[in-house]
C-alpha cells in the first residue's frame, strides 16, 4: 500500500495531496466502484470533493482517440440520378426521415477579395435546377465577401447518416421581389430582429441591441417593410459533391461537375 500511495504522490504531488488523503481514496475505490463511481486515474471516486483529490486533468489522448467507424452502403455511380439536384432531393429527404436536427442548416465559407475566408451557418431556404438560396444581411460579413468575391462553398454537415453534400459554386442576390416575399413569410419577431441586427457590426452591450429592437418594434407594430440591407442570394453550383462514410476511412466521394454539355460524374479518391 505505502509504495502505491509513493507513486500516486509523485504523480499528484502538485495538487498537494497528503499520504492520508491518498490512503483514504485507496480505500474508498472497492466502495465507491461498488456504488457506481467513475473511475479516474485508477481510483474510483463518487463526489465532487474526491474527484478533486486525485488527478482530474483532461487527458489529451481521449481526444485524440476519439473516433467513429464509419460503415454504410456502397454509394455507386449506377444509383445516382442523372442530375445532382435529383440526387439532392433524395438525400435530403433521407436526412429529414432520419430525424437530423435542422437539415437545412449548412455552413456557408466565403473569402474577401484579398482572400481571406470565413465561415458560418446558414439555413437553405430553397433550391431548384438554377442553384442554392438563403437568406441574410447584405452588409454583414459574407455579405460583403460576396459583394467582391462572388463565389462560394457550402456544406451540409449529416453526421448521423455519415454523409456531407458539398456544393461550389457562383453566387447572384435573388430578385428583390423574392427577398420581399421570403422575408413577409417570416414570424414578425425575426422581421423586426432582421431591422434591429448591424449584422456582424460590435455593439456596445445586449441592452443596446435590445432597445434597438423595442423602438423597431414600437416603430412598426404590425407589419414592418422588407429592408434594403436584407434578402437572399443563390449559390450556382459548379460542382456538387456527395459523400458517404466507409470503412477504414475508404469513403465514397461522387463529384458532378457541370460541363457545357452537362453534368460529368467522377469519382475522388477519400
Ligand atoms: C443553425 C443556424 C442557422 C443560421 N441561419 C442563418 C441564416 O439563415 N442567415 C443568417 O444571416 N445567419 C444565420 N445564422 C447566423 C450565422 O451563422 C452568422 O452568425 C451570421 O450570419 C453572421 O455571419 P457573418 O458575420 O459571417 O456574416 C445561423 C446560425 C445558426 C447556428
Ligand atoms: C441571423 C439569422 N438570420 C436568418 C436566419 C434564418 O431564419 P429564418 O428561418 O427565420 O429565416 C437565422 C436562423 O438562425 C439567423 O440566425
């Protein structure tokens, strides 16, 4: 016991712990194992208190280990459709069926002239053979990234299905009639938020912001107008990339890729 308690002393010598301290968490392990407690850097503690007795560093190598084997159907050319939209349809539908929360939530990256990129969510509003659409703030920061750079990746990230789409693509704003008709089908609240929000500007405190909201609202009580900042743009897809997990990381990766006679299907390499 006394050469156990010497070991764990040098390990835990920093967290000041004494002999008896040591002892005591030795002999509480057949104990607190028996009522469930965790075991941490082999002794088994059941309180908060314990816990801080011996050593509760996080361990880098938990995170490094932290891993998911993927392993699903083959994903062949021969299933795809013809067109990446039809295959998108499908997939996407299989998204919803499988309960992933916000389906529709895809992370935009854009990249300033100089190129300097950035990332963010954003929710896919709709979508037809002419490309992606969302909607935001066009003085925000992808608003203008996309201003001077016009061009864009998007990517939604179906983890409990083991796959991701990727689109590539140009990028236009949609017509200000279309903005207009999006932006009235919103809850009242996000069109007064979407007046009240210097998309990406600092502001000075949550009470500032607040207040900005108020007085909007006070402003239009019912039905505010469609802002000039605010609408939706269209991501045009160049490329369109579909994904399913494997096994022993040997994914599937199916790429259109749009030509001028139309789209070719290749297969990349995981
Ligand atoms: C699930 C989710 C959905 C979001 N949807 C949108 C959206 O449709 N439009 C939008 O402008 N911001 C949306 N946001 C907020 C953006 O991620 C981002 O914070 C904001 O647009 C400012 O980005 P920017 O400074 O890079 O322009 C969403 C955030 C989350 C987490
Ligand atoms: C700032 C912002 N704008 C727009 C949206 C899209 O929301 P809606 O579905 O109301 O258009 C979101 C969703 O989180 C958002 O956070």
């Amino acid at each position: 016991m006394f050469r156990q308690c010497k070991a764990l002393m040098s390990r835990y010598r920093r967290v000041n712990l004494t002999p008896s301290q040591l002892v005591l968490g030795l002999r509480t392990r057949r104990s607190a194992k028996a009522a469930g407690g965790e075991r941490c850097s082999g002794i088994y503690h059941t309180s908060a208190q314990q816990y801080r007795l011996v050593d509760a560093t996080p361990r880098p190598p938990s995170l490094a280990g932290l891993r998911r084997t993927y392993e699903g159907e083959p994903l062949l050319e021969a299933d795809l459709a013809a067109d990446p939209f039809a295959q998108f349809t499908l997939w996407f539908q299989e998204a919803t069926a499988a309960g992933i929360p916000e389906p529709n939530a895809m992370v935009l990256a854009t990249a300033s002239a100089g190129g300097r990129p950035s990332a963010r969510i954003v929710l896919l509003k709709g979508y037809d053979e002419r490309g992606f659409v969302f909607y935001t703030n066009y003085e925000s920061r992808k608003g203008r990234d996309l201003a001077e750079n016009a061009r864009a990746s998007l990517l939604f990230p179906w983890h409990a299905i083991r796959r991701q789409v990727r689109v590539d693509g140009t990028v236009s704003r949609i017509s200000h009639e279309e903005s207009a008709e999006y932006f009235n089908s919103r809850p009242y609240g996000s069109r007064i938020g979407a007046w009240a929000s210097r998309q990406s500007a600092v502001v000075r405190s949550r009470e500032e912001l607040d207040a900005r909201y108020e007085k909007l609202a006070a402003r239009w009580p019912e039905e505010p107008p469609v802002p000039d900042f605010w609408g939706g743009f269209r991501v045009h897809p160049v490329e369109m990339e579909f994904w399913q997990g494997q096994l022993d990381r040997m994914h599937d990766r199916l790429r259109y890729r749009r030509t001028p006679p139309g789209w070719v299907l290749e297969r990349l390499a995981p």
